[in-house]
C-alpha cells in the first residue's frame, strides 16, 4: 500500500510537492487544502486532486462548481502524513491539529528549526530522518547549499564556508512584492541567517553569510567560498560536484539566470522547474587550499525533490538515503 500523504497549503511548493509525489509509486496524495476556489483550485480540481477547505469556506467551492471534498481536519485525519505548505509562520499554528489527528508532518523552511527539531536536506542527513514524525524541510537557499557543503565536507573537509547571496525579490506569480528598481541589502546587519540555518542540518561548519534581495523573479545565485583542510584542483571540485545528482554543471552559453530557465523550459521540465543546483563549472577557482564559484538556485522548486525523500524516510519507505534520491529523481524527470 502507498503511504498517504496530505499537502496544507496548494501554493508555490504545494503544487509541486503534489505532483512530485503522485509521481512516486509508494506514495499518493489523497487531499491538498486551499482556502479559496480561485484559478489554482481550478487545476487541482482538473487535475483530479480531491480539494480540502477550511469549514466556513466549503460552500464556496461547491458554488464555483468544485466540491470540496470535506474539511481540512477531514483531510488531516484520513493521512499518513501531511506536508505543511502554508506560507511561512503560518505552519506553526497547524501544528496542534497534526498532534490531535497524530499524523506525521513535514514543514518547510519558512518554519524555525524549532517546530520539529530536526532540519533535513536528503544529500546531508537522510538517516537522520528515519521514522521521525516532525521535519522541517529547509529553505531553498540552505537547500542550495547543503548540496555543495556535505559532499565537499566528506571529501576534503570543510574549514570554513563563506557565501554572498543574490536573492530574487518574488517568486513570478507574486505581485505584492518588490523592490522593482533597488539592491537591497538584507538584512544590513550582518551575517544574515542563512549561515545559522545550514548549521541546522550541518552544525560542524564554520559558515557565514551576507545576502541581498535583487529585481528578479527567476533564480537566487550564490557566490561560494569554501576553505577546505586538503590540497585540491578545480578538476577535484568538478569531480566531486559531478558525483552529485542535484549538481548541474551549466555552460555552452549559459550566462545568466534567464538562460538557465529557457532551458528548463527546452528540456520540457513541468513549469521549467530546475530541480538541481546549476553551477557554472567554469567559476570554480581554487587558490591554495580555497576556492570559488557561482551557483544558480531555481528557489521556487528546488525543495520539491527533497520533501519527497523526506516522507520517505519518517515512513520508513526507504532506509537508504541514496536510493531513495535515486528513485524520487527518476520517478520526476531528474
Ligand atoms: P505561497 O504563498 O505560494 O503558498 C502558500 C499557500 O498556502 C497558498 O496557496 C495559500 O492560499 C495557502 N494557505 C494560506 N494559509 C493557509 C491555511 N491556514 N491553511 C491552508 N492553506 C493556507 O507560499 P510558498 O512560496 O509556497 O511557501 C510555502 C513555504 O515554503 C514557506 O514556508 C516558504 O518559506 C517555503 N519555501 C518557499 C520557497 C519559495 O521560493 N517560494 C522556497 C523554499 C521554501
């Protein structure tokens, strides 16, 4: 049997949590919740996902001709698990109704550390995960640099980390937020929290972080410095970043963001999403024990993957955790 997996929250990650996981075959989605019938519960609803509501709102779907199939505790109490895709803050207060209907559930990195004790990235600390009943599925940023920090750390050792983020003001269908015409450093006091938030799931490395939130909807990118404790070529690094599935090494004229998402969009990806890190392997630049390089990072789908490798470690559907990115990777495409 599938495990049954619940998504609160039909929004950006939603979305594609679900479809992620319906492509799996030891998991299906039984429910997504949306508050409201707009355009998005249309496609849920055309894609044949049964729509959850919030009580007050059901007569609303059954009005514009989607009827909700029940309640959000409805939903809640029919899963396994369920993954918590609301916007961030917003999770923290579902978190007595998942305890009442004693489901597991998953979080995402709008959530603190806190709310489930255990922060996860599939490449980092898969095992970790193994039959747990709360996870925070860390943001797209940390996600972006778990990848390159773990397998360099077990490689090389890692002494320390230092990154600048360039960071995309709003994701593309977002049409409150800005700036549209300014670099803003942020936070100005620094070091900003992405630093502290790898630690969650890799609390042996030295790393700090600045960001800035730049006029862009389509990826973040990062310039990376790592120091390691071993003698290394940029032909070492490639090789280790090559070893990494959810590593993409870009170039052939890829120069920029805008390309990198053209061409998600040449390989068919569904809403050209880039699900690995894209690193211009041309950046990697090493000096003495130190190197650089740029990586692009599709924020709006690269935890997709990783929620699923998530449910399949607290369902205990898989103890091994490159087996399970094997298997979630080919199931989506990757
Ligand atoms: P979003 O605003 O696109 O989607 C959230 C969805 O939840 C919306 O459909 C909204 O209607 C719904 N919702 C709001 N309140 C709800 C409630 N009480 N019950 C059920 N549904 C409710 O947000 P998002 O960008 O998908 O972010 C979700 C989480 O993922 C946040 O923690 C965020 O920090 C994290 N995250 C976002 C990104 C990104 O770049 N967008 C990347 C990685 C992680």
């Amino acid at each position: 049997v599938k495990a049954k997996i619940a998504v609160n929250g039909y929004g950006t990650i939603g979305k594609r949590v679900a479809d992620a996981v319906q492509a799996q075959d030891d998991m299906e989605v039984i429910g997504i919740s949306k508050t409201k019938p707009n355009y998005e519960a249309a496609v849920a609803h055309q894609l044949g996902y049964d729509i959850y509501a919030p009580a007050e709102n059901v007569g609303a779907f059954e009005k514009a001709g989607m009827r909700a199939a029940g309640t959000i505790e409805e939903m809640i109490e029919k899963a396994d698990l369920v993954v918590d895709c609301t916007p961030g803050g917003i999770g923290e207060g579902n978190k007595p109704l998942y305890q009442k209907a004693g489901v597991k559930a998953i979080w995402q990195g709008g959530e603190s550390h806190t709310i489930a004790g255990f922060s996860f990235n599939a490449a980092s600390n898969y095992e970790g995960a193994l039959g747990r009943d709360l996870v925070r599925v860390v943001s797209c940023n940390t996600t972006g640099l778990c990848r390159v920090i773990s397998p360099i750390d077990r490689e090389l050792g890692v002494k320390k980390v230092r990154v600048t983020l360039a960071r995309r003001a709003a994701d593309p269908n977002d049409v409150k937020k800005g700036p549209i015409n300014a670099i803003v450093p942020d936070p100005i006091k620094l070091p900003s929290h992405h630093g502290p938030d790898v630690r969650s799931v890799l609390p042996q490395i030295d790393i700090t972080t600045a960001a800035l939130k730049i006029p862009t909807t389509l990826m973040h990118v990062h310039t990376v410095n790592m120091e390691v404790n071993t003698d290394c070529t940029a032909d070492d690094i490639k090789k280790i970043f090559g070893s990494q599935s959810r590593i993409r090494f870009v170039g052939q004229g890829i120069s920029s963001t805008a390309e990198i998402i053209e061409f998600a969009r040449d390989i068919r990806r569904p809403r050209n999403d880039m699900w690995e890190n894209c690193i211009w392997a041309e950046s990697i630049t090493v000096h003495e024990k130190e190197f650089y390089f740029f990586q692009a990072i599709h924020q709006e789908s690269i935890v997709v993957p990783e929620n699923v490798d998530a449910i399949r470690a607290m369902m205990e559907l898989e103890s091994d955790g490159a087996k399970s990115i094997e298997k979630t990777n080919k199931a989506i495409g990757l």
